[in-house]
C-alpha cells in the first residue's frame, strides 16, 4: 500500500516534468519561461485533479434510490 | 538532410540536438529533466534478476540475444492469440523503437542501473515485494519520458530547419 503523499509528489513530478519540456520547446522568449511553465503545470495539475473531483463525484450525483 | 542528423541525435541523448544547434543550456535543461525522468521510472521498477523489471514488461527488449530476436513475431503465449495487428504492431514499436525514442545512451545506463545495488538503498521495498501501483507509476515516467523526447526531437528539427527563428533565440530573441 502506498500512501497518497507518494503519489501526490509523483504526479506534482511528472507535471513539473512535462510542464518545464513544454515551456522549453515553446518557442518563448527566455524571461517568458516562469510563466510559460507555471501555466503549463497550473493546467495540468489543475485539471487532473478536476477530473478526479468529478470522476469521484459522478456516481454521487447520479446515483439512483 | 543535416537537419533531421541533428533531430535524430536525439535518439543517443535527450537535449543533444538542441547543444548541437548552440542551445546548450536549454539542451542541457532537457537532458537533466528526460534523463532524471527515465531513471525515477526505471529505479521504482526493479527486478531481482539483470534485465528484469520495466525491461521485462514486454518480455523482450532489443538487449536480448539472437536466438530471441523472433521471439516478437511468434505465439508463444495464449494471450497472443488474441492480439490484433495493430497491438502487434505497438509491441513492435516498443521494444525496438522505445529505445531510440527515450535515448538509447540513457536506455542502457538504465538497463545496468537498474539491477545495481544503489536502488536497494533508494527504494524502501525489497525487489520483488515492490507494490503493483509503484511499478506503474515507474513505468509511466519511463515511457512519459520517451514520449516528451519525441516532441523535443520533433522541436530540434524544426529548429534546425527554420534557420531565422534559430538565430534569434541564440540571440536571446523571442522565436515565436
């Protein structure tokens, strides 16, 4: 069993990850990367954990009886 | 022609196209971040014997010796009798072209990693008691890995063709 900091921390990981190779191959001005890979992380994360959010919520709100 | 060289360089290292381009430090950024990326994955999925683990995964890599290099095309297990073409066709890509994709230099360095003692001190499981999930998530950043070197290939080349825009951000300019 593995706790959810571990899989927190690996998924802040792997978002930074992505987030920093896409504000790199983004074509940006140098002074612009903070910003390109604070958005591109914020997006991501974000929206996983949305969709987990919803995904737990889902058959709360449809459930039926 | 030299273009796609400096593309396909890639494939040996992340980030050396871009070095080879004069973009060394954002070459440099990419090949600490892809390989740090591939070696977290490969060290969450060890095995017990040389070779095993995430290089197992598909039961055959392009490490292994002559006698197996058909072993790919053959039914050897029931679960291949239900595999379509373009399954066959994604196993194929991913033992002989994953490799390429993620850096063959870094695939080897993590080949060996991988069974060395170091990741026994690392990893708080023994080999072998490792958790499913951990597995996977290992794997996820090894192949995440090869998949965002791809993209940073694809971006060496289009640099490499597009010689104004290089200029610039070797100027420090703005590319797009």
């Amino acid at each position: 069993m593995i706790g959810i900091g571990f899989t927190l921390a690996t998924l802040v990981a792997a978002c930074l990850c992505i987030a920093i190779v896409y504000g790199l191959i983004s074509g940006q001005h140098p002074s612009k990367f903070g910003r390109e890979i604070a958005i591109g992380f914020g997006l991501m994360f974000g929206g996983i954990l949305l969709l987990a959010v919803v995904v737990e919520l889902l058959p709360v709100l449809f459930r039926s009886g | 022609m030299k273009s796609l060289g400096i593309s396909l360089s890639g494939a040996l290292l992340p980030g050396l196209g871009h070095m080879l381009l004069g973009l060394r430090r954002r070459g440099a950024v990419l090949f600490v971040v892809l390989t740090a990326m591939f070696m977290f994955g490969v060290t969450l999925h060890p095995d017990a014997e040389r070779g095993g683990g995430f290089f197992a995964k598909y039961k055959k890599n392009i490490l292994h010796t002559y006698q197996d290099y058909q072993a790919p095309f053959q039914q050897t297990d029931r679960g291949r009798d239900l595999e379509g073409p373009i399954d066959t066709v994604w196993r194929l890509v991913f033992i002989y072209l994953y490799p390429f994709f993620v850096g063959i230099v870094n695939y080897l360095v993590g080949f060996f990693w991988q069974s060395s003692q170091y990741v026994d001190a690392l990893l708080p499981y023994r080999r072998g008691e490792i958790p499913v999930a951990v597995k996977d998530i290992g794997d996820c950043f090894a192949l995440l890995s090869g998949l965002l070197n791809l993209l940073v290939m694809l971006d060496a080349h289009d640099l490499a063709v597009n010689r104004e825009t290089l200029a610039k951000m070797q100027r420090g300019g703005q590319a797009a």
